[in-house]
C-alpha cells in the first residue's frame, strides 16, 4: 500500500511539474520571449505527454517565429495529421511554407491544390498553376543577378538596406547596436539600431560603418528608415513609447509606429508622429517615393487582408497626408506583406502569401497611375527558400541590396550586395495561320525561321487556334517559312528591331492543294476558268494569262505537283486543223507556264486532241449550240503527282 501511494505521489508530483512547464511555456509565448518559450517546451515535452490541439499549434508557431523552419515544420505536421484540410487559410499558409522552407515542393504544392479545390475556387486554381509555370520558366533562364554577401554583416540580424546618397543605412543587432545593452526576448538579440557605412561603388562593399543619429536612438527597435531625395526628410520605424518607457496596447503587446523627421548638418530634429500610428495596432517599414508624394508602409491595422498588408498614404505640397489606402488584394494576401520600395514606377515587396520559393519572398509589379500589374517572382539567386526582403535598387536598375536569412549566411538576417546586367533584347513573333479560302484556323503549321544564309535556326509550330509565338534577338533579319503537308508554303522576310520586348504580328494564309483542284472522269485538274484563243490564233491573251497564273500560283506552292497539258477543240472546222491548232495552244500554255520559273520537269506533256475527245453529241454533221460547242473548247491541266 505504501509502495502504491508513493508511486501516485510521483505521478502526481510529475504531472504538476509538467503542467506548471507548459504553464510557464505558454505565458513566455504570449509574451513573444519565443527564445525561453521553445526551451520550456522541449522541457515540457520530455515527459511525453498527451498534446492538445492549442499546444502543438503553440510550439509549431514559436519555431516558425524563431525561423527554425525544420522543427517548425515537424509541428505543423502534426497539426495537419489532426485537422487535414480543416487548417484555417493561415495555418495552411504557414504548413506549406515549412514545406517549402525545407525544398518539399511537390507536396506543398499537392496540399495548395487540394486546399484550393476544397474552396472549388478555379481562379486561384489557375493563378496558382501559371506561377508554377512561371517559376519553372525562370529556373530555365540564366539569371540577371550576381549576388555576394557583405563583411559588415554580423552572427546577428543585419538588414533594411536604405540609400543615403552615396552611403548606405541599414538596421542592425550586433555588438554595440543597444545603446544600453538591452535585450530583445523574442530572439535574445539585443534591439535593433541604425548604422550608417560607406559604400564602394565599384563593388558594393560597405565600410566605416558606424552608428547613426545616435541623437534620436531609443533604448528599443529603431530600424527601417527612408529618406527623401534632397536627403532633408526621413521616416522610420520604432516602438510606441511614452516618454523612454514602452507603451504597450490593452494586451500588453508593444507595436511599432513610424516617426517623421528632418536632417540638418547631419543631425536629426525631433521627430513628429504620423496621425496613423496607434497604440492597437502596428505600423512600419516605410518607404517615401522619389517623388515625395507617397508613402508606403507596412501594417497589421483592422481591415486588412492578412497578417501584416501594404498600405500607400499620398503627401501633400504642404506636407500633410490623405486616409492610408490598403493596396488591395492584388498585393496582400493572408500572410505577410513587408518591406515596400517604389522606384521607376515600379513596387518591390516581400510575401509569404504569394506563389514563391518558401519563406518571404520579393515580388516587383508595375504601376500605371491607377493600378498595379500582377506582381511576378525575381526568382533566384534573390530568392531563396527561406525569408528574404528588404529589397532595393537604384533608379537605372543597375545594382542595389537586399536582405535573407538564407542557409548559406553568415548570420541571423545578411545584407547581400546585387549586380544586374542588362536582358538581352528580345522581340516576340506573333501571329496566327489560317486557310487562304475558308479563313479557318490551321493548326500544327511548320514555322521555320532561316537567318540570311537560309540556315534553320529554329521550328515552331501552330496550337488549336492556328496561333504561334516564339522570342528572337534583336537586330536581326530573318525568314519565315510557314508551311504543312497538303497546303501551299509561304515565305515572309522579317527585320527585328532594338526594343526590347517589343511584339511583332507576322500572319500567314496557307492554301489547300483540294481548294484548287477539281475532279473529272477520274481525273484530278486544276480548277479554272476556260481559256480564251483568238480566233485561228494561240498567243496567251491577257484573260488566259489570268487563268494561267493560277496554275503557276499552285505549281509554286505546290513544289510537288506535276502536271500533263491537254488541249481540245469543237468539231467546228477541219479534223487535222483542229488537231494542230490544239496542239499548238497546248505548247503555248506551257511555255507561258516555265516562263515563269517553273522547272520543265513538272510538266509530263503538252499535247493538244482537237476534236477527238468531245465531252458530247456536237460531232462533225450535228446542229448544236454555242453553249454545246463551247464545252468541248478547254484546256485542261490534269494533276499526275502530288
């Protein structure tokens, strides 16, 4: 009996100890100390015991926001073992992006496709497929980036590239980054500080990096900045503080809120507060145009599509701001949007939400003054499978910086330096090939394109619509030859200019050889109109020349066809005149015929019959017609090979 209860007393004593683990676990977790969270956890799990839905779903997210994507991604297993197809859209979000942080596509891809299904939404069905297509397009291109990783970053978080004219400022936690050495509980790194380098402007390395404008720097986050082009304005990111203390929401969560200010000599004015900024809700990463008139930013404010949306506040002349406008779900989705940067008309963004390689990854879209374009993945080497953001370039697009957290670091988040070299200049050929008779479309069509020593450089063909479209260099002349078997070929010369991505419409109409071709007694002719003589004469006339030159017109896009001439009289007139002057008609067709470049083997013969073959009773003695005589005056051109 003893033994008994001494048993239970350890059992119990072991099971108050485990639930005062996870007690403690689960209050470090809301406190987002996720550092101490994931070892009270792992403490906790040591004892194996029964898991609920709420734990699992807690130490999968405290690896998720510590980056350990492998062990977080062990976690959201076992949440989609428990739940399947059940998982909210964000959890289904972070489940798929562990997969791929650990390059499972296949299966990640699987589960999105499943997941889309199940909603029975077709149109995110197919967005998502053509971004399939697309990344397997950019992974078959060589890529327009070289990329390096920079000595200044540190073992901790080092990313926000900003251009401050010639120098670069960027955000940082190493050594000496808190004025006061304090540490940040999410990750037990100290809080971010800015700092400010030279840049080599041949290679992008950055040197003499020290801290800056020490004079505004909290004893907490201050990071992501943004200057204007005169270098007189910039916004950045910081907490929301009440004098030096943090000023936390009813929660007891500390959010970010953005401060404007104004350089002078090198050194800050006190900063002013934008009229968004809230206790209740975050707002960061700003991002001025280079026109002043906008300011993006970043926020988890009510109303948005996600986690954290991108939002655009347009500036006054006097200073002043209109309403934040989200940017609408184009851009945001229910993950994260972060990190906007708008140049040359073009916004720069990271995403976990949309279509990518796993983790963040950065986007670029177009913007047309009302609109913008659907944004499209940089691909790699920018982007890894795992978090990468805070992506600049300068305005002619020739190099710039970003951040990653990508395996091959020398940290927790690097800066990487970028080069891009110009895309070679394409132009697109577009066009469509149709039946010359019934306009119909003509599908599977040989297009062939033979540069100017009449080499093949390449073969495209016709889809079900008669459409093609290829990409050829520019400054180039080339020939275009359409062709398909049992259809005449047509030849057009093409001149590509220099502007990239310019689109070329080259259109072709290929003839059917059954479209001209008629059936007689068996045989097959070439269907025209009858030919007219003058009287006792066979010089080709104008109206016979026109007859003819369809017979040409088949023969030279018809390379394989031969032909026999044969030409008939009525019985008017005598037997052996008839028979000569038929003849003599026949030879005359022909002649007109390789006058014009057909080769003389193609015609078999050219022999004129006179009255010998009437096609009815209009023999010699028989009172008939014209219209009776006149069907036995013809020239026929009889097909003998095709």
């Amino acid at each position: 009996m003893r033994k008994i209860a001494a048993v239970s007393l350890v059992l119990f004593t072991s099971i108050i100890y485990g639930q005062q683990k996870l007690k403690a676990a689960n209050e470090m977790f809301d406190e987002m100390s996720y550092v101490e969270a994931a070892g009270l956890y792992e403490e906790y799990l040591e004892k194996d015991p029964d898991l609920s839905t709420q734990t699992i779903t807690n130490i999968a997210d405290t690896y998720y926001n510590l980056n350990d994507i492998r062990k977080a991604l062990t976690w959201y297993q076992k949440l989609y073992d428990i739940q399947g197809q059940n998982l909210s859209d964000i959890y289904m979000l972070r489940y798929t992006q562990a997969l791929r942080g650990v390059r499972d596509y296949d299966k990640a891809n699987t589960i999105n496709k499943e997941a889309l299904k199940k909603k029975n939404d077709n149109a995110a069905i197919r967005y998502f497929v053509s971004n399939q297509k697309y990344l397997d397009s950019l992974s078959q291109k060589t890529s327009l980036f070289q990329i390096k990783n920079l000595d200044v970053n540190s073992k901790n978080s080092d990313f926000g590239p900003a251009f401050y004219g010639e120098k670069l400022v960027y955000s940082s936690t190493k050594e000496g980054a808190s004025i006061d050495k304090k540490i940040y509980t999410w990750n037990e790194q100290p809080y971010l500080a800015m700092f400010v380098a030279d840049r080599n402007l041949s290679d992008g390395s950055l040197f003499n990096e020290q801290p800056f404008l020490t004079e505004i720097a909290s004893k907490y986050h201050d990071a992501t900045i943004s200057f204007s082009n005169d270098l007189k304005t910039f916004y950045y990111t910081t907490n929301t503080m009440k004098g030096n203390r943090l000023k936390n929401d009813k929660k007891g969560t500390n959010n970010f809120q953005i401060i404007k200010s104004s350089l002078e000599n090198d050194k800050a004015a006190k900063g002013e507060k934008l009229f968004f900024n809230s206790l209740d809700y975050s707002v960061g990463h700003p991002a001025l145009s280079p026109d002043g008139k906008w300011l993006f930013f970043v926020s988890d404010m009510p109303g948005g599509y996600g986690e954290t949306d991108i939002y655009a506040v347009e500036i006054f002349a006097d200073g002043t701001m209109n309403s934040p406008k989200n940017l609408g779900p184009k851009i945001n989705t229910v993950g994260r949007e972060m990190f906007p940067f708008f140049s040359e008309g073009k916004l720069y963004f990271s995403s976990e939400g949309l279509y990518g390689f796993g983790g963040l990854d950065i986007f670029e879209c177009k913007f047309n003054g009302k609109d913008f374009s659907e944004p499209k993945n940089m691909g790699e080497p920018v982007n890894s499978n795992k978090d990468d953001f805070s992506f600049i370039i300068d305005p002619k697009s020739k190099y710039g910086y970003f951040s990653s957290n990508r395996d091959s670091g020398k940290g927790d988040d690097d800066i990487y330096y970028f080069a891009k070299r110009e895309p070679e200049c394409i132009q697109t050929i577009a066009g469509t090939v149709i039946n010359s008779k019934s306009k119909a479309p003509i599908q599977d069509a040989s297009i062939k394109v033979l540069d100017s020593f009449g080499d093949l450089k390449q073969e495209y063909f016709s889809d079900a619509n008669g459409k093609f479209e290829f990409q050829m260099p520019c400054n180039g002349s080339y020939k275009l030859v359409a062709s398909k078997p049992d259809f005449s070929t047509q030849e057009k010369e093409i001149r590509i200019g220099d502007k990239n991505g310019e689109i070329m419409p080259v259109n072709f109409e290929l003839a059917k050889l059954e479209d001209f071709v008629v059936k007689d007694n068996g045989n097959e002719k070439i269907d025209i109109n009858p030919i007219f003589f003058n009287y006792d004469k066979w010089d080709i006339t104008p109206q016979a020349a026109a007859e003819l030159d369809k017979v040409v017109y088949v023969m030279q896009n018809f390379p394989k066809v031969k032909i026999r001439i044969e030409s008939h009289t009525d019985s008017r007139g005598k037997d052996l005149y008839n028979l000569k002057l038929s003849d003599n008609r026949a030879k005359s067709t022909q002649s007109y015929i390789l006058s014009k470049g057909i080769s003389a083997d193609r015609i078999e013969s050219a022999v004129g019959f006179g009255e010998t073959r009437l096609r009815n009773q209009c023999k010699n003695g028989v009172k008939c017609s014209e219209e009776e005589h006149f069907l036995n005056r013809r020239s026929d051109f009889i097909i003998i090979e095709k």
